[in-house]
C-alpha cells in the first residue's frame, strides 16, 4: 500500500490538530468536520479498512475502540451521547484507504444515517 494522506500526517510531514498520540494510534480533529465535534482515531498501522484486518489486529481495534470512549468522555460527549462510525469501502464513504475511527458528538443524530 502506498503512504496515503494518514500515512504522511502519522509521519508528521502534514500538520495536524493532534489531540492524543500513543505507540498505536493518533487522534486528530478533522479539517472537514461533520459535526461540533469530530474527530479521527487512525492506527499507525496501515490497514486500508476493516475488512483487511487480521485476528492480530484484535488488540489494535479494540484499543481504537476504548480511545474513542476515552476521548469522548475527555471532550463531554458522555452525556448527550455520540457516534463512532468506521466506513470500509469507497460504497460505505471511507476517502481515505487507511483505516479510521469517526467520533462524532455535540448534535443530534437520526438513524438511518445518510
């Protein structure tokens, strides 16, 4: 897989609004946001989607999982509720072929989306 846009913002080539950097992932506010607030877990591990993950990537997806939790409790998402979305595929919305989180919060959300 060439570097994609992720890739090169992990790297630090592309400046970001970094809001948590671990070993395994970085969260960034999106430059295109979709609601008050949004924001993009991305592993620094270059799957291009769900869908390409491996039973090794359990430990990785589950910690992508917890930061979106984590964060939107840090963010006062907790109480009036949020949305964590991942898309797989160009037909499901993903633009970019690196996997990533959307935490989505401070409005109201209608199902079904789209």
């Amino acid at each position: 897989m060439g570097q994609t846009i992720f890739g090169r913002m992990i790297a630090g080539e592309i400046p970001v609004d970094k809001l948590l950097e671990t070993e395994d992932l970085i969260a960034i506010r999106d430059i295109n946001p979709m609601a008050p607030t949004h924001v993009l877990i991305i592993p620094k591990k270059p799957l291009p989607g769900l869908a390409q993950s491996a039973p090794e990537d359990a430990v990785l997806l589950g910690k992508l999982l917890v930061t979106a939790r984590d964060l939107a409790k840090q963010l006062g998402l907790e109480e009036s509720g949020y949305r964590v979305v991942i898309n797989n595929g160009e037909a499901a919305g993903q633009s970019v072929a690196h996997l990533h989180v959307h935490l989505l919060g401070g409005r109201e959300f209608r199902w079904p989306p789209g």
